[in-house]
C-alpha cells in the first residue's frame, strides 16, 4: 500500500474513533461518601382488562373462578399479557369456544365463550393483541369469562387488572 494512503486511512481511523469516544456519555466522577442505588428494575408488566364491557359477575372461588365482562356479539377479546397461546378449543365443558395463554411459568389467562379465535396453538401474543371476537358458547347471554391461574389456581383477576398486584 502507498505510504500517503496508508497514512490517510489511518487518519480517517483516528477521526472516526475519536468522534465515537465524544459521542459516549461520560460516567460522573465518583464522590466518597456516595452510594449510587442500582437501576430501578421495572416490574413485570401488568395484565390489562381483555374486553371493555362491564363486569357482570366476580371471582368468589367457588362458582366463578374468574370475571365474566359483558359485550355485544363481536366485540374484541384482547390478551392481558404478553404470551403464548397453549389451548384454542371447545372440549372444555362449561367454557364454550376458549383460548388459553402461558405468559410465564406461573401464570395463564383463559378466555372463554367465543364466537370466533383469531390465533392458533404455539403462537406468540402480544399484550392488547386482538385474540378473538366475544361470543355465547354455552351460555345464555354473550359475554367473555376470563380467568387468571397462578400455578394452576384460579386467583381473583381484579387485583391485577386494577394494579395492585403484578406478575
């Protein structure tokens, strides 16, 4: 290589490793006495309403292990959290058409009483993604029933719906 290209390449270098050096966000100097806390960790996202109609009946454990939301025929079933789908069927007794989500080793979500399921087993959701249209499979009224399992335990959804608790 010529010794006067050789030269401007390495130039050209220089520059170009000095203007990232000056694009860096220099670190403050450390003070004695000082303690900097470590990056606040976000907690995991929060499960939000699937539907927007009313609730029309709560969690009591025992006769209903999740809400049931009002709606019209129709309407949209959202996901409450960030998942993957592991159930799309109606063998389900008393649950109608129904899509079950795994968001973690700890939590599903089920939504039941579909008119139509817009996802497939094994796909990857997204919060607030549009998962199915509410129906009344097996029931008498259209409505969505929508459950939160903790380690295979119904849990009452309200509390993490409303953010008082998170995942």
């Amino acid at each position: 290589m010529h010794l006067q290209t050789f030269a401007l390449r390495t130039g050209a270098a220089l520059l170009v490793a000095a203007g990232l050096a000056a694009c860096t966000t220099p670190q403050p100097p450390a003070r004695p006495g000082v303690v900097i806390p470590p990056p606040v960790q976000q907690p995991l996202a929060m499960f939000i309403r699937p539907a927007a109609g009313t609730t029309i009946a709560r969690f009591d454990g025992v006769r209903n292990k999740g809400l049931d939301i009002a709606g019209n025929l129709g309407d949209p079933i959202v996901a409450s959290a960030d998942g993957r789908v592991v159930y799309v069927g109606g063998e389900l007794r008393s649950y109608g058409n129904m899509v079950i989500i795994k968001h973690n080793e700890t939590f599903l979500t089920a939504y039941a009483h579909a008119q139509t399921i817009l996802v497939k087993e094994n796909a990857v959701v997204r919060q607030g993604q549009k998962i199915a249209e509410m129906g009344k499979s097996e029931t008498d009224r259209v409505k969505l029933h929508f459950e939160i399992r903790k380690n295979g335990t119904a849990v009452d959804p309200e509390p993490y719906l409303n953010g008082r608790l998170q995942q």
